[in-house]
C-alpha cells in the first residue's frame, strides 16, 4: 500500500457524518496529493519521494479527522436549527391565516347541511346509520 | 509564524486567497504559502476542515468542476463572504496598525 493510500486509509476511518460529506472530503484530499505531487515531480523530485513530502504536508490523518468532524457537527446542527424554524414559522403563519380566516367567516352564516357533509366522524356515523347499524358493531355474517 | 497564531487568522487568508475568483483546495495552500513567502508553517490538512466551517456560515459557497480532465471541487466568495473579508481586512489594518504604532514608538 501506498502512503498516499494509507494516509487516506487512516482519514476514512476516523470520519463520521454522512457518507456524502465524508466522500467529497476523500476526493478533494485525493485531488489535493495528486496535484501536490504532480507539482514535485514537475520539478524532478523523484514519485516516492514527492509522495512522502506531499503526505507530510498534509498533515497528522487524526487531527484532521476531527477538526472536519467537528466543522460537521456544527453544520448539521445549524441545517436542524433552520429546519425548526422553517416548521414553526410555517405553522404560526397558519395559524394567523386560519384565524384571519375564521374571522372574516364567522360574520357569515353557514348552512348547517354543509358545514355537517365537512365532519368525516358525521358522515360515516350517518352512513352507518342508513345502514340500520352501528358503526362500532361489524355487519351481518361477518366476525366471530 | 508558529501554529496557533496561523490559525487565529487563517479565515482572513483563506476570505483573501479567493477574492480574485474561484480556486481549488491545493491551489489555495499553494496561493498563500508562494505570498507568505512560506513564512506560515501549517499543514495543509488545516484548509479544509475551514473551507467546510466558512461555507456553513454562507462566506464560501463550493462546487465541483472539471479541471483538465480531473474532477476538483472550487470554492467561491459569496456577496456576504465578500463583505466579511472587507470587514475583516479593516479589523485586522486597525490591529496591525495599532502593534506598529506601540512597537515603533516605544
């Protein structure tokens, strides 16, 4: 195995968070030692030893590990605190429209066959009802 | 420099290295090691775990590009990561300013 190999070896298993965030920061790692010993060897330095330089250069695999770890914490929980308040703001929005709404209705009167055919509890009662039976009783020929 | 105080200031290069345009992670180490003179001994790991915290707060916004035939994720100012390193540039010209003043002075 390469040091390249390994360093990167050593990051993945130290990463957590989502497979999504930890494969983007593999490949710009990746993309970041390719470059970087490209660069040396453009200057003659020798594969292996570019190699190691670039390795070194990055850094202690752990430390890295964590402080992106941490960056990612912060960010989801940031990405949860949004999302709460996305639901709260829309819930009081519909709420004052329902109110606003109740308001301007309340004013008008509401035919009581309609405002019935609305409550589904209503019309499965009545349903039942026209049946001759109960609505809690199974019908005819059915059940033990 | 050593280490820590790298680090103190390492938002302030990294608003700066991509104020002219977008740049990848290795050409943003590169942009500020070849402009520091290599004065700043950091390794180049530090950059990302930054990148990712200044693109969480909406200063950076990422992207992936082909570059050459080789896929590298760029970053980019946003208009507010714009006006935080102006901010950040006058903070830091004030504060710089004030050290020289007290250290040629005294």
């Amino acid at each position: 195995m390469s040091r390249r190999e390994e360093f990167l070896d050593q990051l993945v298993a130290r990463l957590s968070g989502s497979d999504r965030a930890r494969e983007r920061l593999l490949d710009e790692v990746s993309g970041h030692l390719t470059d970087a010993i490209e660069a040396a060897t453009d200057l003659g330095v020798g594969e292996s030893e570019a190699e190691r330089t670039a390795v070194e250069q990055f850094g202690d695999p752990a430390e890295l590990a964590t402080s992106w770890n941490m960056t990612q914490a912060r960010r989801q929980r940031a990405g949860q605190r949004r999302a709460a308040l996305i639901v709260v703001t829309t819930a009081a929005v519909t709420g004052v429209l329902a109110v606003t709404q109740h308001a301007r209705g309340g004013s008008k009167e509401t035919p009581p066959a309609r405002h019935g055919s609305h409550a589904p509890e209503a019309g499965y009662t009545r349903w039942h009802a026209h049946q001759g039976r109960s609505p809690h009783r199974p019908p005819p020929g059915r059940g033990s | 420099m050593p280490r820590e105080h790298f680090s103190g200031h390492l938002d302030l290069l990294l608003l700066a290295a991509l104020r002219r345009g977008p740049r990848h992670g290795y050409a943003i180490s590169e942009h500020i090691r070849r402009l520091s003179g290599g004065r700043f001994d950091y390794p180049d790991g530090t950059i990302y775990p930054a990148l990712n915290r200044l693109e969480g707060d909406g200063l950076l916004s990422s992207r992936w590009v082909d570059l050459n035939g080789r896929r590298r994720r760029v970053y980019e100012l946003t208009r507010k990561g714009e006006s935080a390193f102006a901010g950040r540039q006058r903070e830091w010209e004030r504060h710089a300013g004030g050290i020289a003043a007290v250290l040629e002075q005294s």
